[in-house]
C-alpha cells in the first residue's frame, strides 16, 4: 500500500495544501522524476502539475541531480540537501535520488497555469 503527502503549491495565491493520496492515486506518481508535469486528474485536481522536489520516510531530501530512486552521498557545494557552506567547503550528505519510489514519504509539486496566446 503506497502513501503520499502532495504538498501542492499555489503561485497565484501563494498558498499550499497537503493532500494525502492512497494506492491508486498514489501509484500514479511512482515512476515519476523531479521536473515531470503530469495531469491533475490523476491525482484529483484540475491542471497540470510540477513536480518540484520531495523527501523519503527518514526525511532525506529529494536531489534533482542524482539519477534513480536511490540513496546516495554525494558530494555538495550547495543546493538541495545542504543548509550552509563555506566559501569553498565541500560536503558529503546523504540524499535520495530524482524518481518517486515507494519509500517517498512527501511530494512537493506545483500547479502550472495555461497562458492563453492571443
């Protein structure tokens, strides 16, 4: 049994909601990689949908350069996953890959609106 949070995000409001998705909405998303728009109806919201980033069970954070659905030290100068840094300090920190698994405890995404082109 698959569980997600979805924090979605809301440019024009500036506000996001936490929705909880269970097996088949939740199975929509495994598979999926950071930078994926995918369709809201999947999931039960109109529009597309960004998926921006993420965090597993332990609550290491979702890294959009690490390819796969692994954990991973790597090694940062800055970004995701690292809070501060030195000038020229380098770090090793334990992130998980760019695709959703079935160990992502919370998805964040954001909604894309369509511009019209007149």
């Amino acid at each position: 049994m698959v569980q997600f949070k979805l924090v979605l995000s809301d440019p024009k409001t500036a506000k996001s909601q936490v929705i909880e998705l269970k097996d088949a909405a939740a199975q929509a998303l495994i598979g999926k990689k950071i930078g994926d728009v995918i369709d809201g109806s999947l999931i039960g919201v109109e529009g597309k949908i960004l998926i921006t980033g993420g965090s597993d069970k332990a609550g290491f954070p979702m890294r959009q350069d690490v390819h796969g659905g692994v954990k991973k030290y790597v090694l940062l100068t800055k970004g995701t996953g690292l809070r501060k840094a030195s000038k020229g300090e380098k770090i090793r920190k334990l992130v998980r890959g760019n695709i959703i698994t079935d160990e992502i405890f919370q998805v964040n995404a954001k909604i894309l609106y369509e511009t019209k082109d007149k």
